[in-house]
C-alpha cells in the first residue's frame, strides 16, 4: 500500500508500506525510517497507523489516484 505524507517542508511524500521500517514520535511530528533512509512528517504516529490499518484502527481510505491520504 502506498501512503501519502507530508514532510515538515510541506512537500507531500509518498511511501510504500512494504518498505518501512520504522516509526518514531519527535515531538507533535513522526520520523519515519524506510529502508532507503528518514523522514520527518507532519502527521502523528497514530494517524500513520490508522491508515496503514494497523493495530485496529480505522485509515481513511485510498484515493482515486491510489494512495492513502492522511487528514
């Protein structure tokens, strides 16, 4: 599944969940380690998870364009 972020420069990122890693709050942002190096984002821990689907929580949904866009 890919996912769309946005990094702290307001540029949007987009990942493939197979290729992360790893991730980690740094204060009200995330640091998000994939397996070609970091990022850091705008969104929380748990709004990545919750559009991963991880754990039980509820994503928002993929796109017509075929990514998961995080509110």
């Amino acid at each position: 599944m890919w996912i769309r972020l946005t990094a702290t420069d307001g540029h949007h990122v987009s990942l493939n969940s197979k290729h992360l890693v790893a991730l980690r709050d740094h204060g009200d942002r995330t640091i998000v380690t994939h397996c070609q190096g970091e990022v850091l984002v705008e969104e929380t821990q748990t709004a990545i998870l919750a559009a991963l689907r991880l754990r039980g929580t509820q994503g928002t949904g993929m796109s017509d364009d075929g990514f998961t866009s995080i509110q």
